[in-house]
C-alpha cells in the first residue's frame, strides 16, 4: 500500500511538471525570451567593456574582434569542442588556445595531448623515446605546446582563479576581475577589459611619440598606433652613398635605391644599366687571364681581385693518392703502378687494381650475406642486397594492421593505409593515414542557413544538427493565411507564421466591426475522454486543433438609459438593453411629500404633458403619517393621513404650567401657538404675586412674570453705624446701590476708646498673672529637685502683691456697663 501512494504521488506530480512545461511552451514567445537574453547579453558585454571604453571616450571600434568571441560565448552551440564536437557549456571545465583562442573541454585537450606525445614518441617509430621533450599542436591551429604546458587545472580567460564560479551576470567561464594580460605585441601596458575570451584588443592608453624619421614633434596618441608618419621625405642617405630617401616617413630601412645608372661588372669589361642598389655585377664571360705559369688561363667566371696560382703547380698526387709528383703545369701526373685500395661502396672490401684514373668498380666478390629480417642466409656477390620472402607479421604503430612488408628489419615503417573512421561529425571519415587514438576534429564547415536562406552562419561540422538557426533579418514572405490581404511584418522564421494580431474587422450583426484580434487561424486545446490504462502508461500531451473562432460579442459601448431615466451608461452593444440602476426610483408620490421607494422600474406616463418626475401607476402609495412640521410651539400631530397643502389648525388643549410654576393652565393650543410675546406673557400668567425672593432677600412685589425679578427693591430697612448705637430707616434698593451710609459720631468713638482701654488693661493682666504662675511652678519645680525632710516639712508661701488694676476693677466696670444699658 505504501509502494502504490508513493507510486501515485510521483505520477501526479510528473503530471503536474508536464502540465506546467506544455502550458509554459505555449504561453511564453521565444521572440520575447530572445530579446529578454539579448537585453542581458547587452548589459553584460557593456559591464565587460565600461574601463576600456572610459579611456577611449566611448569609441568601442577595437573591439569588435572580442565582442565577436564574447558573442559566441553567449550564443547557444556556437562554442564547440572541436574534440568531441559537442558544446560547451558553463558549467564545464575549459581550456583556451593561446594561439586560435578557440575553446576546448578540459578533458578532451588533456587527452587529445596525451595521445599526440603517444604518437609522436612511440618507439616504433623513433629510438629516442624518453630523451627529448616532444610538443603537441593545438586540434585547430597546430600551435605547438610543450609537454610541461600540458593543462591540468581548469582556469578563467586571464588564469587568475581556479575554478571559477558560474555567475549569470558574467562571461560564461569568466572570473569577472580586470584581465591584466599584457598586450601582444608588448608595450608595457595590461588588458583593461574584464576578464574575456578571445584577443585583448589594441591598447587604448595615451603615449607621446614622435614619427617614424624623428623629424616631426612629438604627439600624443594612442599605444596601439604610436608608430605614425608624418608625411614629409625621410632624406637618409641609401646604401648607394650617392642619394638620398624621397619616400615619405617610413618606418624600417629605407627601400634599395630606385635610380639607375651605368655601372662596370666585376672584371671591367662590360658595362650595363642597373639599379643603383646593386652596383657590383658579373658578366656572364670567362675570365682568361693568363696564370702565372704562363702556359694556362684562368678559368673562373668575372671576378675581382687577382687570379691565383695555376692549379696544376706545386705537388700532385697520383689517382690512388699513395705517390706525390713535382711535375711541371703542363704534363699530366702518372699512375704509380700500386694497387689502388680505396675502399668500394660495400665499405667492406678495397679496389684490388692498379692505381687508375677515375671510379672504382662495384665490389663482385661472394659473402655469405644475412637476409634483412635476420631469418635466411645466401652466398652472393656482395654489390647485391639480400631480401627473402618473408613478410613480417608486426602490428604497426596503428596497433591495427600488420606490417606485410617483404624481409622487414623490425623498424617497420608508419602504416600507409588511410583511417576511414567516422568524425565526430557523423558526416565524413578521417582522411589521415592509420592512427591510434582520437581522429582529428573534422576540418569542414556546414552553413546554417534561415529559412529564407539569406543569412548563413558557418558552424564546424556536425553541429548544424544541434545549433539554432541564425536570427535573420528579412522579412518573412509568407502570404497570409487569414482572411487579410496583407500579414504583420515580421522576420523570417521556420514554422508556420506567428497568429495574425492584426484586428478582425469582421462587419458583425449590428453593424459594427470586430475590433479583437484576427481569430481565423485560433489554437484550440482539445481534451480527449481517454483513460489510462493504468499508472504505467504515459499521459499523453493535450492536442491543439487550428480553426476559426466566431466573432465574440459586440463591445461597442452603445448609451443606454435606465428604467427609471435617473443616469445613462454605456452598455456593450450585444447587451445594450434598458436596465435597472438598483437605485430608489424617487419620483413624487400623490402626497406631494414623500417619494416612490421602489427600486429603478419602468414607468408608464399618463399623458404626453405628464411630468417626468412624477409618480406614475406602477410606484408605490403612500401609506404614511402626514410628518409636516407644526408650527412653533405645537407638540401635537396631524389628524389626517400624509396629505398635500397645509395642515389645519390644531384645536386641542395646553397643559402648561405658569411662569412661577405654581399654578397649572389650560389653553388653546392655537391660541398660544399664533399669539406674539406680549399675548403668550399674558396668557401663562396665574395673576398672582412672584414668589421668587430678591438678592436682598425680600420677596419680589410683581405679578407672575417670566424671566429674572427686577432688583428695585422698595421695602424699608434699618441702616445702623458701624458700632450699632445709631440707626434709621431707609429703602432697601438705595442701600443695594450703595447711595446710603450712617457714620458713628463722637461718642461712639469715646466709647469706643474706653472699650480698647479696658480690653488692653485685661490682656496686661492676664499676661502678669501667667507670668506669677510660671514662676510658682518653677520654684515648686526647684524645690523637689532639693529633696524634703520627714519631720521639717513646710509650706513656703509666697507672698504676692495684687496690682492696681486688680484693686480697682470693680469700681471701673460698674459705670460703664450702666452707661452702655442706658445707650442701649
């Protein structure tokens, strides 16, 4: 059970990625993806070039060679393994050519190297194997590399780091650092670029330099074409001596001289015109100057200087060389009569004749002579080589074929048959000779038109089967396949053309056009009702039908009233019907007061002059109370149902309280409601007096009256001076206004006098009697700290004199308080 849910969750969720890739492949273009890549190829290629470019003010000339490098980097297939001829991808390790700078698997070369030093240094074809350090050639340029330079270890473009990262925002393979190669030819100066594939290109750096003769002053330019000329004559003296250069500012040695002239041969005797460049010239005659010996001429062809000597003078040897003879120039030497002994061709035997003028003859003795291969022997003349019959059965350097060379010596010869192994190509056989190891890369090129077959890339052979056609840059020609006369322009492409966006224009029922894009040509997904089998069978991938779609509905926005003509919207003209806006209706009822409350409905007009806002048949009624407001001052409703006009008067009865509220009234509410201020002052007046007191405290004298009591107050009071003796009766308000005030006279400030005099004399005493006090206590005090006696024990008594006022207080205080009854 276990086996099948995990077989089923793997099933649904291989569905599902398909699903999704299907879906993905339609939906997505491969125009826009190419773009989107191109975007980005862009932005890395300006990344790469931003230093070199900052030093030449933006001119990117130089670089088109690298950008066409950087290019291939990024273009699907068009980095290939010359070796296994297959791509390179990012993810894998290279290795770059210095030479051709072409890329290679870093597997492949290191083979490819090995089997190259195999080759080259077998020992069946060379006895020095293991003394000397033999190169191998690059697949594609035959640059040569020593062994020691045989690559191990994967780098970037500039062999900075090993290993480097793959980053999608770098070259492919690239490090992303400043290249820094020095630049070839040198100059002293590093690669500005980031790390790249391909040449470095010129140096952009600024020099001073003069021309080419020195004459001209120094200029500043760039390092790459700091040589330049300054156009004048370069006036060095030519190898003549005679003239000077007239060629402009050159750079090297001045050319030969171009003048010609007269000039003698070596030996004087003819003279002829030639070039100025080569003064010294021979004739084509024989000296024949006569040699010292006066008996010969000399032989030689013109030339300078004196003859020489006779070469037939001083001592000869005879032919064999075994004698010398001093003989005079003109008699020939002798032959000795000695055997000649000179060793023959066989390098063997010696010449057994006599001493002889010219060459010996061939050795004709008989040896027993060893066949080549070492097998047979046979006695022969010893001029004649001995081969047998016998072919040697070896294995050639091939290790694939025998040798069948007739009596072979071992060293059996490279094999001289041809490969014929299939390239990596799949296309041609290798036309080299029979070889161990890898085949050569195949060194065809296949073009990879468009579909038009004006543009044509070359790409190695083999890889047109896997590389993507080149973006051509004409127009497709196709003739359109919908119902318009002429198709979008687009570019060539394979495959049917892309779906026509043009619009349809299709003239539809209600007489406007179609304005969606054309859908005659539309892909349809067509999903079967077949079932699986069971879980071991593939789903099979949903199939796309091309037909013609119907036009879709008119979306013509056509303006379209409401039911109940409250607003106009535009409608899509296939559903341009009048509809409701879900709105209250709100036309005026027969109440004149409240409106329909339906939602927006069609409406039936009475007559032609009806209004359009009003009520019609199929609105609601009424069926409210009438909620008119009522006049100021009336709290009762209307009597009559929601009406329209005025609603009458309101007869009921008040229940209000007067102004004192005190009493309660009854009164007409129509008469209240219509009388003014005066009229309803009086009429909720209960007669009566106000019973609300005044400020002063005195009850207000008014009738029954709204708002605050007037201050007027007329009431009589009594106003007494300040030590209340006098008094007298005034009126209350003039009192509240402070108009009125009674002063003491001189006796109630004698009395007033008498009354401090006595009030000071009693807190003088009260004062004296607290100090007699405190003294007492402090001497008792003083007395328990001495300690008393048992049998001597006295009360000490203290004397104390009372003070006048003590002794006279009654005599005082008795006239006074009868003069202050008397008053009172």
């Amino acid at each position: 059970l276990s086996s099948l849910k995990k077989f089923d969750e793997i099933k649904k969720a291989n569905q599902a990625a398909a699903k999704k890739l299907v879906e993905d492949q339609l939906s997505s273009s491969s125009e826009d993806d190419d773009e989107d890549a191109e975007i980005k190829q862009g932005k890395i290629l300006d990344k790469t070039f931003t230093i070199y470019t900052s030093q030449t003010d933006g001119d990117a000339s130089e670089l088109e060679r690298t950008r066409q490098y950087m290019n291939e980097a990024f273009q699907s297939g068009a980095m290939t393994c010359l070796i296994c001829i297959a791509s390179v991808k990012r993810n894998q390790a290279v290795w770059s050519c210095c030479g051709c700078f072409c890329i290679f698997h870093l597997v492949c070369i290191q083979k490819w190297a090995k089997d190259s030093l195999f080759l080259v240094s077998s020992p069946l074809t060379d006895d020095d194997f293991g003394k000397k350090d033999y190169p191998w050639p690059c697949p594609k340029c035959r640059f040569e590399y020593k062994r020691s330079e045989t690559p191990s270890r994967y780098y970037c473009y500039c062999g900075k780091v090993e290993n480097p990262p793959v980053d999608p925002w770098l070259v492919p393979h690239s490090c992303g650092q400043i290249c820094e190669r020095e630049f070839k030819p040198p100059c002293g100066h590093k690669c500005l670029l980031l790390c790249h594939p391909g040449p470095c290109p010129p140096c952009p750096k600024m020099v001073t330099t003069t021309c080419h003769c020195k004459k001209a002053k120094p200029v500043p330019r760039r390092c790459s074409a700091k040589a330049w000329s300054c156009r004048l004559p370069c006036g060095q003296t030519l190898l003549c001596g005679q003239h000077a250069c007239e060629n402009p500012c050159h750079p090297g040695d001045c050319q030969p001289c171009p003048r010609v002239s007269k000039q003698r041969c070596i030996c004087g005797r003819e003279t002829a015109e030639r070039l100025c460049a080569s003064p010294q010239w021979q004739c084509d005659q024989v000296c024949g100057k006569c040699l010292p010996c006066g008996n010969h001429t000399c032989e030689q062809v013109c030339h300078a200087g004196p003859c020489g000597d006779c070469p037939r003078s001083g001592k000869r040897s005879c032919p064999c060389g075994k004698t010398k003879f001093t003989l005079p120039c003109t008699e020939d030497v002798p032959t000795c009569g000695d055997s000649c002994d000179k060793v023959l061709e066989c390098g063997i035997h010696k010449c057994s004749q006599r001493c002889h003028r010219g060459p010996c003859e061939i050795c004709r003795q008989e040896v027993e002579k060893q066949c080549r291969c070492g097998k047979h022997t046979k006695r022969m003349p010893c001029h004649k080589p001995y081969l047998c019959e016998t072919k040697c059965t070896k294995i050639r350097d091939c290790q694939k074929h025998q040798c069948r060379r007739k009596c072979c010596s071992g060293n059996c010869p490279p094999c001289d048959q041809v490969c014929g192994r299939t390239l990596g190509c799949r296309n041609h056989k290798c036309p080299s000779g029979c070889h161990r190891g890898s085949c050569n890369p195949c060194p065809e090129t296949v073009d990879v038109k468009c579909n038009c077959g004006k543009t044509v890339i070359k790409v190695p052979c083999g890889r047109e089967r896997t590389i993507k056609p080149p973006k051509c840059k004409q127009l497709c020609s196709r003739p359109p396949t919908c119902h318009h006369s002429t198709q979008e322009k687009h570019y060539c492409h394979f495959g049917r053309c892309p779906p026509c966006r043009q619009p349809c224009q299709k003239t539809l029922t209600c007489g406007h056009l179609c304005p969606v894009s054309c859908h005659d040509e539309a892909l349809v997904k067509q999903t079967g009702s077949h079932q699986s089998a069971g879980p071991w069978e593939q789903p099979s991938e949903p199939a796309f039908i091309q037909t013609a779609l119907p036009c879709p509905p008119c979306e013509v926005p056509i303006p379209v009233e409401c039911l109940g003509q409250h607003e106009v919207s535009p409608l899509p003209c296939h559903s341009a019907n009048p509809y409701s806006c879900k709105r209250f209706c709100g036309r005026l009822l027969d109440c004149q007061n409240h409106t329909c409350m339906k939602e927006c409905h069609h409406v039936t007009k009475l007559n032609s002059t009806a209004d359009g806002k009003k009520a019609g048949p199929e609105c609601s009624q009424c069926e409210e109370e009438c909620t008119k407001p009522r006049p100021a001052g009336c709290p009762h409703r209307c009597v009559l149902p929601c009406h329209p006009g005025d609603c009458p008067s309101c007869l009921q009865m008040l229940k209000i309280k007067c102004h004192c509220k005190l009493s309660v009234l009854y009164i007409e509410c129509l008469k209240l409601t219509s009388a003014d201020l005066k009229e309803k002052e009086l009429l909720i007046s209960c007669r009566n007096q106000c019973p609300k007191e005044l400020p002063c405290g005195h009850r207000c004298k008014e009738i029954c009256h709204s708002g605050s009591c007037p201050l007027n107050c007329s009431q009589k009071v009594k106003l007494r001076c300040l030590c209340k003796r006098l008094k007298k009766e005034v009126q209350c308000s003039k009192i509240q206004e402070g108009q009125v005030s009674l002063e003491c006279d001189a006796l109630c400030k004698e009395m007033k006098r008498k009354a401090h005099e006595i009030k000071e004399a009693e807190a003088k005493a009260a004062l004296e009697e607290e100090k007699r006090r405190q003294q007492a206590e402090l001497e008792a005090f003083e007395n328990r700290l001495k300690g008393r006696r048992k049998n001597k024990r006295r009360k000490d008594e203290v004397e104390v004199e009372q003070s006048s006022w003590q002794k006279y207080k009654n005599l005082i205080m008795l006239p006074v308080f009868g003069v202050a009854v008397v008053m009172v």
